[in-house]
C-alpha cells in the first residue's frame, strides 16, 4: 500500500483528466486520493550559507 496505491490513483486520475476535466475537478480527485504519500522533512542548522552571486557586490 501506500506509494503502489498512490501511483495507481495517480495514474487513473491522469487518464480521466485527458477526457476533458476541468481545474476544479482536477483539484477535488487530488483532494480526495484515499492514500496519500506523507514526508517529513527534518532539518538542521550547520553554518551560515555562503553568499550568492548579488550579494557579493555593493549597493
């Protein structure tokens, strides 16, 4: 289950989107996925980034 299931109606949803959905419909089949995939996105803090590009001259 889960990423298999997911796919599944993923896919599904896509052939039935070829037949002329609307945004609104589009929308509500992905509100309604039975399985959806969850992540968790743990970060922490290592140094300070480097500066890009426009932040190395001076205004």
């Amino acid at each position: 289950m889960g990423r298999a299931a997911t796919a599944a109606y993923y896919a599904e949803t896509l052939r039935q989107i070829d037949a002329g959905w609307s945004t609104e419909q589009i929308g509500r089949a992905w509100d309604r996925n039975p399985v959806p995939e969850r992540y968790t996105l743990d970060l922490w803090f290592v140094r300070d980034s480097e500066p890009g590009e426009d932040e190395d001259e001076e205004l």
